[in-house]
C-alpha cells in the first residue's frame, strides 16, 4: 500500500488539499494518505498530523517572530519522513516552510510534487534553481507561470486554478445582485482587521452621504475573527445609520459575493474568489511600516492582485498602505458602483481573467492524476 503526504499551511490550502484527497480517494482507494492541514482535509479523509489550522502568519515581521517555531516544526517533519518513508509528498503552497521541506524530502530521496507554484516570479528568483532541483513536478494555477521555469528541467504543467471548480455551485447560481449591498472584506487575521477595518468603514460612511440607499455586509471567515473585528468596532465612533446598515456575519463570504454589487477587500485569495463570482472589486493592503519598507523593495511586480497580473491591465483598482484611506478608496469604490465611470471596464476585465485562468472546471482530478502519475514513476 502505497503512502502520500499532503502539506497544506493555510486555509486555501487546506481547501485545495482536502478537494485533491477526495479524487484521490475515488482513483486510488488503497492510498494512504497523511499530513498537514486543517478541518476540510481531516474531513476529506486525511490522517492529520500536524494541525495548520493557526500557522497562516502573513509579514516579514510576524514570520521572524515565530521562526524558532517554524525551524522546529520542519525538523520534526524531516525526521518523521525519514523514519516513515513516503512514497511521496504533495506540498501545496506555503512556501516559506514547504521549500525548505522539499530541500529536506531531496536529500532523502523523497519525490515531490509541488502544487500551486511559489510566487518566484514576484521576488526570489534565485530560488528557481534550487527548486527545479528539488521538485519532481510543478503544478501552477496561473497560465504565465510555466515560463517562469523555462530551460530549467523542471517538469511544469498549468493545471488552472482550483477556485474555478471549487466555486462552481455558486457561479450557476441564478441571484440577482441588490445594486446598493457593498461588501467590506478586511481579511482574516487580527493584524489585517486591525488595520483595515478603521479605514473601511469610514470610506463606508464616506459613500453612505453621497449614496444613502447603500447597506453593508462584512462576511467574516470564522467567529474568532467576528469577536476580534466587533472590538474593533467597538473602538470607533460610528453613526447610528452606519451601524443599522452594518451587517457582521459568519461564513458566508461566497454567497454574499454573489449578491452584492461591489466590494473593498484586502488583497490575497479572496481577491481570485471575487472575480471568478463577478463581483467588482477596490483592493486595499496595509501591514506594519517596516514589512511594507523591506517588500516593497524585494517586490517586483506591477500590481499586487491576481486578477491585474493575469490580464495585464488595471481590472481591480488598488490603494496600498498610505492610500488605506477613505480619500482614496471611496471615489475609487463609487467608480465601480452601478453607475460609476469604471463598471463596465472592471466587469469586462472580470470576464477576461476567468478565461485567462482556464476553462478546466476539473482542476482537481487533473492534479490527482499528475500525483498519481508522478506516484506511479517512483514505484519503478
């Protein structure tokens, strides 16, 4: 019986996994598989040995905090392979931990499949050597990735992106969206709601005088998180209106997106999420002074939301650090509201990002089979 390891560290990757274990497990029912991840891969079938459930740590600053923690959890993790020998391991994103592993499981002969290649293309690029060094196959979910290894031997296939299937349900939805819900997306993590809650709801209270019909809906991930951004809230002074047209939620982010007319979210997944589901979108990022002074100066790129990259235009208009404020934001959000000057432009920009990001609505039994094929090689 053959034996794999799926390594996800955080929640998209804990959804990405436990969708892969489930079409595994419908092609290769013998499979063990094992590794680390959070309540959707225990759920898919998953043996789980490390819980990832609170290693999402976003910051150069927060990451060196708990570097001590990071160095003993790979150690740990290099031993327990070597002792265990897997047939393989499926590292899934995660980047600042699973290619130190990958580094590890070489030096042991262990095969690696890495899924969802690291953003080398954004900063690092002295890290392609080592990782066609240390992969076996790279899975990308962006169509202009494969390049980025180029010459290199690396085995690189785009697969398309995993949302695309994993949102299905809700895009065959037929919703109509209410035209004056606005969706405030802070993102999920204490310090990003910290942050990004203050100036999202003035440029909330902003929009409210020139629009008064507007209401508001802040989906939250989990209730831990809910706790944390109604202390927040707590702390400021808002009008009795904005507090009537506040709505504070759990789990329902993908359903809201596919009833509202616009949003402002902090940039990262959800920013994918939104445009496969059609929603307009102003991407906002604001983290510590000195994360912000050290990555803008690694960060090469022209825009920080996938959705631009893809397409190679301004779909998502941003506001990064000094621009998280209601003078930036709120024109840049009434822009994209029915209506405003640049609907038409960010919709159409929608439209061409989801076809960018591949028309393969089976993203994961494509990975299965690249796991399995890979898997296959090593048995011989």
């Amino acid at each position: 019986m053959k034996k794999i390891w799926i390594m996800a560290g955080e929640a998209s990757g804990d959804l990405y996994g436990a969708e892969l274990t489930k079409d595994l497990r419908q092609m290769a029912p013998d499979l063990q598989i094992s590794g680390m991840g959070g309540l959707k891969m225990k759920e898919a079938g998953v043996e789980i040995f490390v819980d990832s459930t609170e290693l999402g740590v976003v910051g150069i600053i927060e990451v060196a905090k708990s570097i001590g923690f990071f160095l003993k959890l790979l150690k740990q993790m290099a031993e327990k392979a070597e002792r265990e020998r897997p047939d393989l391991v499926v590292l899934i994103d995660y980047p600042g931990f699973n290619l130190r592993l990958a580094e590890r499981l070489h030096k042991l002969g262990i095969k690696v499949v890495y899924y969802i290649s690291p953003q080398v293309w954004a900063w690092k690029k002295g890290r392609i050597p080592k990782i066609a060094r240390d992969v076996t196959r790279m899975l990308c979910i962006f169509p202009f990735e494969p390049q980025v290894y180029a010459g290199t031997g690396l085995s690189v296939d785009f697969v398309g992106h995993p949302l695309l299937e994993i949102l299905r349900p809700y895009r065959e939805k037929k919703v109509e969206r209410d035209e004056n819900l606005v969706l405030l997306l802070p993102g999920s993590r204490g310090g990003e709601l910290k942050r990004h809650i203050p100036p999202f709801l003035e440029t909330a209270a902003q929009l409210l005088k020139a629009r008064p019909a507007l209401h508001f809906a802040m989906p939250l991930p989990r209730e831990k998180t809910k706790d944390i951004a109604i202390s927040i809230i707590n702390t400021l002074h808002l009008s009795d209106e904005l507090k009537s047209r506040l709505d504070i939620t759990v789990g329902n982010t993908r359903d809201r997106m596919t009833e509202a007319t616009a949003g402002l979210a902090a940039s990262g997944t959800v920013t994918v999420e939104a445009a496969i589901l059609g929603l307009p979108l102003v991407v906002a990022y604001k983290t510590n002074w000195l994360t912000y002074q050290i990555a803008k100066r690694l960060v090469k790129l022209p825009s920080i939301t996938i959705a631009n990259l893809v397409t190679e235009k301004t779909v998502y208009q941003e506001c990064i650090q000094y621009d998280v404020t209601a003078t930036k934001m709120g024109p840049a959000l009434e822009a994209i509201l029915p209506g405003g000057n640049r609907r038409d432009e960010v919709l159409s920009g929608i439209r061409e990002c989801v076809e960018k990001l591949g028309s393969e609505t089976q993203v994961s039994r494509k990975v299965a089979e690249e796991v399995l094929d890979v898997l296959g090689a090593s048995g011989e």
